[in-house]
C-alpha cells in the first residue's frame, strides 16, 4: 500500500493506536513487532474491539478489507507520521539532551501553550514509536509542536529527526548517560548533536546556554537565541532560593523581570526554566504568562518531585539516573537545610565498561558530602558500598525499609528507572 492511499484512510480514521487495550471505535490499529510479542496476532481482536482499519505486514488468519498489508508496519507508521507533518505544515521545536529533556518540554509547553494551540509529546513518548504516534495527533487547529526526542544508540536522534523535521532545536545538555549504547562520552555528543546538524541544513535555529561551552561550539554556524546566566542574554538569570523549591530570578532583554517560585526542587532546573522562558520570549508569549506559566508548573513522574509523607519528607527522582544527574541531585540535597538527612540511590544503568568506576565516583561523592544516613540498592552499588548500607536489589530495600521505616527525615530516592525506587514511598 502506498504512503498516499494510507494517507487517505488515516484522514477518515486519525485515531491511531498500537495497544489492543486502547482500541476506540473508528481507530487505526499498527500491528507493531518486537522481540516478545508481535501486533500482528491481535489484528482480529482490534477489529473485534472497534477499530476501522488494521495495518498488518504478515499474513493473518483474520484478512477483509480492513485489514492494510504494508511492507513493515514500523516504517509505515514512520513514514505516514512524516507525510502528516509535512501536509500540516507545523511548526516544531524539538528537545533533547541527557537530563532535563522532559522537564524542559513540560515547561515549554505550559509557557508556549499561554498563547498557542499546542501539541506536545506526552510523557516520555520520545523514541522511534512514540515520535511518530505524537505527529499523528497533530490537527489542523495545532499551531506549534513541541517534541521530545530520546537517545540510547548512535543514530537515533538522527532517525527522529528526519521523522519530525523539526524547525527549531534544543539540546538541554550532554552527560554520560546509556554509556553502552553510545560507546562513549564522544559518542553522546555526537548523537545529541545529530540535531544541530538537521537544524543546521534546514536553515532553523537553535536555543543554546551561553555557558555550555561544548554545545556552544558545536551549534556553529546555526542562527542561536541563547539564554544562561551571563548577561545581556535573551533571557539571563539566577537562583534566587532552593530550600527546597527553586526560585529563579529572570531578565528578559537585560531588564529584571522579577523572581518567579517555583515547585520544582534543585538548583539543576535552573537551566530548564531559562530554556522555557527563553522559548516563550522568543515565540512572543508575554513576559507575565512566562512567569505564571512557569510558576505554575508542577512535576510528576518521579521527576524531582516533592512527596509530603507522614513520618518523612521526599525527594522522589527516580525516573531517571546517570553520573551526572547524579551528581546534580546529590549537590542540591546536600545543600538543602534539613535536620536530619538520608539518601536512597539506586545503580545508574547502562554504563557499560564505566559503571564500576562511576558507583565508586559516586560513592566517594556521598562521603565528600557528608551524607552519613545513605541506602544504597543494586549490585553495582553494592560492590561500590564503601561504609554504607547496600541490598543487591530494590526488593531487599524493601524487606530492610519495611522492618525499619525511617522517620523524621527529609529524603532523596535518586535511581534509575529500572530500579523502581519509586516502590520505596508506601514504607517512608
């Protein structure tokens, strides 16, 4: 089936879904593959559910006329998502980098949403499925995009890209995050810029931090609104509070535009609010709805989210973790004024060669900072233990956690998404 006459049906039918259990009446079903399971065994139950048409790239038992044979369902999603957005003609601004991508997007679409009909990624729908499923909810009425992109392997931000075709870019930073996936520190670098390079030959731009002197460099040659904390910037600013919440102080333009509070905990979101207010300035959202849309803000999603529980305060950041988010968390924690402290870390995943070297950085960061109540969970940090209480894996914590609820403390739970540290707050 051609990518025109797929086209036609999914203009009828723009409800498309790859999940059987969320099969609406009149929906599009994409049969999709992967290493356990294969869509193309649930193509009778989508019809059966409602489903106007099913896009199949094996032979099925159940085959009429609403079922599309394409060549591979994967690619046709990528290619009608592509097809979709260049009949539309949005315009899209895309996110990426090693920390802060989805806080970023969050906040650039509460400020960008204060003057626009927006579309933006939900969740953490950033990969090669959940790009293309975002485009296809683009409506005419939409008048910009706002699309995150994620990255574990050499090439994928330049499959996205080529997806999305994004006018405007933005590269929050780069750290060593999916160190096996990407070989190298290097090899971060070069993926994440991926997108100056699409940028770059499409004649788009690009918000970049002043002070990030290797994204600086490598947006070279692309037009840059930039934002940071020097000043004369688009928008500059400063921390202005962290106990636990950030407040930031902002100037638009070189004026003082005043200081917004927000709910966000740690002084590394400083960097997250500036992009969004940067955006915002930029794409003509008045000063006022910035700073109301920033301070009105909440995270979710185990993002550095604030949990007020009976016996203790929490730090929950548990979605994510690498050496330096790490690091991040831990120099904010250390710096909030709390009476009694403790830290449950979790192993940073796919580090590859590195991982040991980096728990055992870790670890002698907690001890520089003076942390003395610290759990840690997983066999990387347990090999790296040092003085501190380690447990194999996360169920273990819980047994321990479960025994011996602490009480009276302010707590960071800091640990990959693996990890699911996040089952830790029902005992704290």
């Amino acid at each position: 089936m051609k990518i025109e006459e797929l086209y036609e049906i999914y203009s009828s039918n723009p409800d498309v879904t790859t999940d059987t259990r969320k099969c609406r009446p009149g929906a599009l079903f994409f049969a999709l593959k992967g290493e356990r399971f294969d869509g193309n065994l649930f193509v009778k139950a989508a019809l059966d559910a409602g489903c106007a048409y099913a896009v199949s790239d094996s032979e099925v038992p159940y085959a009429d006329g609403r079922v599309l044979k394409v060549g591979n369902v994967l690619t046709a999603l990528q290619q009608l998502a592509l097809y979709h957005r260049r009949m539309l003609k949005t315009p899209v601004l895309a996110v990426t980098g090693t920390n802060g991508k989805t806080t970023t997007k969050e906040l650039m679409a509460a400020v960008l949403s204060r003057r626009y009909s927006l579309l933006a990624t939900e969740g953490n729908l950033n990969n090669h499925i959940g790009v293309p499923l975002t485009l296809l909810k683009l409506r005419p009425w939409h008048e910009f995009a706002v699309i995150e992109m994620g990255a574990s392997h050499p090439g994928d931000i330049k499959e996205l890209v080529d997806i999305a075709e994004p006018d405007y870019g933005l590269i929050t930073n780069v750290g060593k995050g999916h160190l096996l996936g990407f070989g190298s520190f290097e090899g971060v670098i070069r993926t994440k810029c991926e997108l100056y390079d699409f940028i770059r030959n499409r004649g788009g731009k690009v918000f970049v931090r002043r002070e990030d002197d290797i994204l600086y460099g490598k947006s070279e040659g692309i037009e840059r609104i930039e934002y940071g904390t020097s000043p004369g910037l688009a928008v500059s600013g400063a921390a202005a509070g962290c106990s636990p919440f950030l407040s930031v102080s902002l100037s638009f333009g070189g004026v003082d535009a005043g200081t917004v509070s927000t709910s966000l905990i740690g002084e590394y979101n400083l960097n997250n609010v500036l992009a969004a207010a940067a955006a915002g300035r930029y794409f003509g959202v008045p000063d006022a709805d910035i700073m109301a849309a920033i301070g009105g803000y909440r995270p979710t999603n185990s993002r550095s989210q604030y949990v007020k529980g009976k016996r203790n305060e929490i730090i929950l950041d548990a979605y994510n973790a690498n050496p330096s988010s790490m690091k991040a968390a831990a120099e904010n924690f250390a710096a909030i004024n709390a009476p009694r402290k403790m830290l449950i870390a979790g192993d940073m995943l796919e580090l590859g060669a590195e991982s040991r070297s980096e728990h055992d950085k870790a670890v002698a960061m907690f001890e520089s900072l003076g942390f003395d109540d610290v759990l840690l969970a997983g066999k990387e940090f347990s090999a790296s233990a040092g003085r501190y209480r380690a447990f194999p894996d996360t169920q273990a914590l819980l047994g321990y956690l479960k025994d011996s609820p602490p009480e009276g403390y302010m707590i960071l739970i800091k640990g990959s998404r693996g990890m699911k540290l996040e089952e830790c707050l029902p005992f704290l």
